[in-house]
C-alpha cells in the first residue's frame, strides 16, 4: 500500500475546548489507483491532504495508528527526512491554481525551479541552463500548452484559469511523483475546462503508474477512471469501497444523499426533474452532534445513532452506519 492511514485523529483549540476536526479516520491508496475524497464543504477533505504533506498548524495536536508513506511513518520522521518524500514522492495540485503560483515569477522561471537537479545530465553552468529551459517547453508540451514561448513569459495573473491549472499540473509532475494530491482542481470550472484536465491526470496516471487521491465537493466531478471511493462528513469516514459500487448501491445514507443532489444523478434525470436536498447543514465545529456526526441531518436516523457507529465490512466496502440501505441483501458483514 503506497499511502496508509489508520485512525487519524486532528484535535483544533476552539473557545469551548480542543475540538476533534478529524475522527479516527482510515484511508488508503495503492501503487497506480485513482482513490477519490468526496465530502460536503467543511468535511476535512482538504485538512487530511494537509496531514499528508506536513501543512499543518503546528499548534493543532495529530495522533494516528498508521501515517505511512511506501512503509515509511511519516509522523516520526525529522522536518528534513519529511522534505525529501513530500518533494519528490508526493506532489499537490490546489482548487485555486492562481493563489498557489509565485506572483513575481514568470510561470518559465517557476517550472525552471520544479525541474530537478538530479535530472540534468550538462555539465557547466550555460549546458544545464539550456537543458533546465528544454525540459519546462517539454513539461508545457505535455500538459497541453503549445504556445510555450508566451506561456513562459507571462506570470500567474495572465492566464486563464484552465492555464493556470495546467501549470500547476506541470510543475507537480516535473519529478514524476509518486502520489498526486489533487485538491478540487476543477472547481468553478466550465465543464469543457475540467475534463480536460481529467484527461489529462488520466494520461499521466497510466503512463507513469501514478497514483491520485483526488478531493471533491460533487460526486458528479470526480474522475470516471476513479477506482475507489471514500465519503467523508464531518470528519468522519460514512462509507468506502470500489466507485461503482457504491454509487450504484451505497450502505450509507450520506452517500445515496449526496449521489441523488449531485450532477452524477442529474445527468440520469429529465429536464426539470425535482431532485432531493439534503436537510439541513454541516455542523459547526464548536456544536458537532454525539455519535454519528449525520445524525441530525439523517433521514433514516434513530435512537442508537447517539452512539458513534464502528466500521463495518462487506467484502471490500466500509461503511459506518448502524442501519445500512443495501447491507442485508449483499450478505452477513463483519463488525
């Protein structure tokens, strides 16, 4: 298993006390799978990337039974061991490309500083300064930006959203990665925009085995190469197993929610076609509910959901609901 997470739990200071943002949650991602993060806004998503790659507040308390990276515990290791997997190994892409690249660089000088040294092979100053800038007309080329020459003279406030996101895109593969961290690159994007840039992740995850644990607001924008699923509310894990399985018959009542409001049911439905909601609206963090943190928002909620749910299996699918849709019918699980 490339990435393994067991029982990570993030603990915040807030005014009433020190508040569990994250939840003993679980989550992997083996060598050259698609795993795809899929949470309402504020369920953690993006706090569990930052865990992965040591963004976090360092006032923020972070415990866990596993944090491993290729068998290697990325808790216990020094700020510089830490530096050397998460800046070659591991590569992040950011929902908003624009606020993430360098404002007084041009876009040829920052792609120039993603390239490696140790994937030049010139000796002499002006040998690997040419050999540096073909490699960024290359990286460029390769994310789909012909026009090279103008591409490496603007800075970041030039370009188009979808180019920006491509050269973010470009900088993070420049050391072929391991693992790509794909914070919602296409949000707010025009559909034509972000499944270019799905076409493209899918082009480099099959052609270097890389693996991708993409995040998403939308069951509808994740990518159709997606392999596994993971639902998270709240910080907490409500369910996970292979995509399509669960899309097609989910065990918790979060992920049939969010698939029925989401653009992966509209494009099923006929024009004009009522669509459910959701009730109501993801906790604060000062007044997360007992249990089950979807309980007071759960259609199918009862007394026992006051008691936080352990995660069950069926085969290779997760879920953590005291009273699955579809469990019954696929046979008896384990606690």
């Amino acid at each position: 298993m490339l990435l393994d997470i067991r029982n990570l739990t993030i603990r915040i200071p807030t005014a009433q006390g020190w508040v569990n943002v994250i939840d003993r949650v679980s989550l992997s991602v083996a060598e050259g799978e698609i795993h795809s993060l899929v949470g309402e806004s504020g369920s953690g998503k993006s706090i569990i990337a930052s865990a992965i790659m040591g963004f976090l507040n360092p006032r923020w308390e972070v415990q866990a039974d596993r944090l491993w990276f290729d068998g290697k515990d990325l808790l216990t290791m020094t700020a510089a061991e830490r530096r050397n997997i998460i800046g070659v190994d591991v590569a992040m892409i950011f929902q908003d490309p624009g606020s993430h690249l360098d404002p007084n660089s041009s876009i040829g000088e920052q792609l120039g500083e993603a390239v490696l040294d140790s994937d030049l092979s010139s000796t002499g100053i002006f040998a690997r300064r040419r050999e540096r800038h073909k490699k960024v007309i290359k990286l460029l080329h390769r994310v789909g930006i012909k026009e090279h020459k103008a591409a490496m003279e603007s800075y970041p406030f030039e370009l188009s959203e979808g180019a920006a996101q491509k050269v973010m895109i470009a900088s993070a593969i420049a050391h072929r990665p391991r693992l790509l961290i794909a914070d919602e690159p296409t949000t707010a994007m025009e559909p034509s925009t972000r499944q270019q840039i799905y076409r493209l992740l899918s082009r480099f995850h099959s052609s270097h085995n890389m693996s991708i644990l993409l995040i998403s607001q939308d069951l509808g924008t994740i990518m159709p190469e997606s392999q596994r699923l993971t639902m998270l509310y709240s910080g907490q894990i409500m369910e996970s197993g292979p995509t399509k399985a669960l899309l097609d018959e989910p065990f918790h009542p979060y992920t049939k929610a969010l698939a029925e409001t989401s653009l992966y049911q509209q494009s099923k439905c006929d024009p004009k076609t009522h669509l459910p909601t959701l009730p109501g609206a993801s906790p604060p963090l000062q007044h997360l509910p007992i249990g089950c943190r979807l309980g007071p928002r759960c259609p199918n909620a009862r007394r026992k959901c006051v008691q936080t749910p352990g995660i069950r299996k069926l085969r290779s699918h997760f879920f953590a609901c005291h009273y699955p849709l579809n469990a019954a019918k696929k046979g008896s699980f384990n606690e």
